[in-house]
C-alpha cells in the first residue's frame, strides 16, 4: 500500500488511526472516473463528506483501471461502495440509453430499397 495521508489531508470525520487500518480497495475501470468523481475529480470532497469517508485514487500499472482505497468506519465504506456502485451503474445505463437512441436514429435515417 502507499503511505499513509498527512494528517492535515484527513477529513475530520475520520478517526485516526482506527479508521485507516483495513481500508476497503477496489477497482474501476479508468475510463469511468470521470463520470463517477468529475473532472479532474471535483466531485471526491462531496462524497467524502456525505459518505463520511476518506477517499483515495492510485492508479495502476496497466493504467486501465484505477483503485480505489477507501478509509472510514465500516459503515463509511460500506456507505461509499453502495454510492460508486450506484453512480457506475446510472453511467452504464445513460450511455446503453443513448447507444439505443441512436441505435433508433440511424434506423431511421436508412433509405427504403426503392430509393
């Protein structure tokens, strides 16, 4: 794991040190980070604090995919995974909506065989 964040870096919801043992870590796909935290993450300071977590990006070697460690009570990271996996799912399903509306607009475009 990376070194541990500054004490000025951690939010005041988080207690030290208790909550920064066993972090919760996953993985997201790069492309989707932008989605889920906003550019250039602008989003990541409102979701500490309606999760009442601490969150932190490491990017991977394969640069395809992003982790995602997670500091808080049990409850904080539980609270955050839900939020990340709710936001990634309304993403996949806007983009799969937009997919089918144009999947529409092009059918409708074709030109009868006549023609």
């Amino acid at each position: 794991m990376g070194a541990v964040a500054e004490p000025r870096d951690i939010p005041p919801w988080v207690k030290v040190p208790e909550d920064l043992k066993d972090p919760e870590v996953f993985q997201v796909p790069t492309r989707l980070l932008e989605a889920l935290f906003g550019p250039s993450g602008c989003r990541i300071p409102y979701i500490e604090q309606v999760s009442k977590a601490m969150l932190e990006l490491k990017t991977l070697e394969s640069s395809e995919f992003t982790e995602i460690v997670v500091y808080g009570s049990y409850l904080s990271k539980l609270r955050t995974r839900w939020m990340l996996q709710s936001l990634a799912e309304w993403h996949r399903q806007r983009q799969e909506r937009g997919m089918l509306k144009l999947e529409e607009a092009m059918n409708a475009l074709e030109l009868s065989p006549w023609m």
